[in-house]
C-alpha cells in the first residue's frame, strides 16, 4: 500500500481513503491503526468527569445554566 505524505500507511487522497474505510466497514480488510491513538482518546474522555467531581454542585448547576441559556437564546 502507498504511504502518505508523512509515512503513513493510509492513502493522502480523499477518494483512496473513502474506498479503504468502506472496505474496513464491510470487513474485506482489518484496521491496522495503532492502538496508542485509541488509548489517548479514551484518555481524553476521562477529563470532564474528573472535572465534574472535582467541582460543587453550586457550580456544575451555574454552568448548565449558562450552557442552557446560550443554547435557547434567539440569535
């Protein structure tokens, strides 16, 4: 398989790329990305539940206020 252009084993361009995830989808071929993108990734989604149970209650209600508030404001 041709390498990108910084050495990696997934195609640079578009067309190639959407051809290999839909051979993924349908099983022809096995996902070979590494594993340590995944693990950073779940990494990641430890954060906000870290930082919520760091934080009061007073506080986690103030920003779903402001969060709700700014979703229902008219623009």
């Amino acid at each position: 398989m041709p390498k990108g252009p910084n050495g990696e084993k997934r195609p640079a361009d578009a067309i190639g790329l959407a051809v290999m995830i839909g051979k993924i989808a349908t099983g022809e071929i096995e996902d070979d990305r590494e594993a340590a993108t995944s693990a950073a990734a779940q990494l990641g989604s430890l954060g906000g539940k870290k930082r919520a149970a760091n934080m009061t209650p007073e506080r986690r209600r103030e920003i779903a206020q402001a969060a709700a508030a700014k979703r229902w404001a008219k623009d």
